[in-house]
C-alpha cells in the first residue's frame, strides 16, 4: 500500500514525472493498458445497462402490450392492428402494422425498435438498420416464436457482453496508444526547442504516466454521469500543461565551450 500511495503522490510531482523518462518501455506500455481498463470502465457499465435495459423492454413490451399476430409472406398481420407507441427515457418502442414507414417523430428518435407492416427498424445511437420480412422468404414467425427467439438471445447475453468489454477495452487502448503516440513526438519538438534532450522512448514514457490524471479525472466524471464539454480539447490541455511542467524540470543540455 505504501508504495502505491508513493507511486500516485509522485504522479502529482513534475520532478518525479521526469525522472520515468527512464523507465523501462515495456513497463510505461504495460501503464497504458492498465490506464486503458480503467478508462473502459464507465462506457461498459452504460453499454450494459442500455441494451440490457432496452433489450428487456422490448421483449416485456412484446409479451405484454402487443397483441398476437404472424409474419407471413413479407407482412405482419394481426387481428388488432391498433398502433401502438410506447417512449421511455432512452427508447422508442413502435408497433404499427397499418404503415411501412416511420412518422415524423419517430423517425427522429435515436434509439427505437419498430415493427411495421413489411420490415421491422432498430435504431441505436442514430444508426438505422432495416430488416424486410420478405427475407424471411416462406418461413412464419408468430409473436410466440418471436418471443422464444429473443429469449434466445437473452440466454445468449454473457457472450454479448464479453464481447462489448473486449471490443470497448480494445477502442479505448488504441485511442490511449494513438494519444501516447502523437504527445510523445510532441515531447521531443518541445524539449528541443528548450534545449532539453529527451528520446522518443523517453517522451513516451513521459507521456505514458501524464495520462494518469486526465484519465482518472475522467473516469471519476464518467461514474458520476457529468458530461464534460470538449473533454478531448480538456486532455489534450492536461497533458501539454504537464508536460511543459515535467520539461522544465530536466536539465538543460551543456552547451560545450570552445
């Protein structure tokens, strides 16, 4: 514990931060990918909870509220074809088998899942995708059945979710290593014009651990559900003060006399 709490207070000390220009690379890498898992964290939990969520509403609004009806020959068909709408804070349920294309307010909503007359529309985060029920070509699907295929893939949710924290962790890691990337190149332009000498490896490393208060900052932030306007122009303003803090504290290059 104590070296750990050692470890933090020196991340507050530009002195420190410039004495890990020296630091193993494979350890500052080894940073990133922790740091990385850390800033994962917050966009997991929301992805789990919106689709958990919107999944489970969808399929209780399906069992609950619409009546039974059968996709047959590229239509659905019910005896009771009353639309029905149903909003939530995040969601748009529609089931209208009267019409094949969305009304003015629904098309503006940017997350819903809609069953029309010959195509069902899922929306997520803006992006539409369509599926026509003439696909299905002579297969028939009744609300029981469809209600047996969501629960399905409700059975099969682990495996989602295993895939949304490896693919978030991956997003994420490659943003961290693009941003590492391109401040570390900046490190060595400044240190020059300073008449400080540093490698790239070293501005990498550097670089690797100025990423630490920002991406903490941040996570702290993304737990609480404060929305940060302009966060990327935030820590790229967070990284270069750092670093024009942590440069000033190496020592200068000797200029040799003739």
């Amino acid at each position: 514990m104590t070296v750990f709490k050692q470890f933090f207070k020196s991340l507050f000390s530009s002195k420190d931060m410039a004495s890990y220009r020296f630091q193993k690379i494979g350890r500052s890498i080894i940073y990133v990918f922790l740091l990385s898992a850390l800033a994962s964290v917050p966009l997991i939990i929301q992805l789990h909870t919106l689709f958990r969520g919107e999944f489970l509403e969808i399929k209780n609004t399906i069992a609950e509220e619409v009546p039974d009806f059968i996709i047959e020959d590229g239509l659905l068909q019910t005896d009771d074809p009353t639309p029905i709408i149903k909003y939530s804070e995040t969601f748009t349920f529609a089931f209208d088998p009267n019409v094949s294309e969305l009304s003015g307010s629904l098309r503006n909503s940017d997350s819903l899942f809609a069953l029309l007359e010959d195509r069902a529309i899922i929306k997520v985060a803006g992006q539409e995708q369509l599926l026509y029920f003439q696909t299905l070509d002579s297969t028939t699907l009744s609300k029981a059945e469809t209600l047996e295929l969501l629960q399905s893939l409700e059975d099969l949710y682990p495996i989602f979710t295993v895939m949304i924290i490896v693919v978030t962790f991956l997003v994420t890691g490659f943003l961290k290593f693009i941003t590492v990337t391109f401040f570390a190149y900046l490190a060595t332009l400044l240190a020059k014009s300073s008449r400080r000498s540093i490698s790239y490896k070293q501005g990498w490393n550097i670089i690797a651990y100025t990423l630490t208060i920002p991406t903490v900052f941040f996570f702290i932030m993304d737990m609480l559900e404060v929305d940060i306007p302009f966060s990327f122009s935030l820590q790229a303003f967070i990284i270069f003060f750092l670093l024009f803090l942590i440069i000033r504290d190496i020592p200068p290059q000797k200029t040799s006399k003739h």
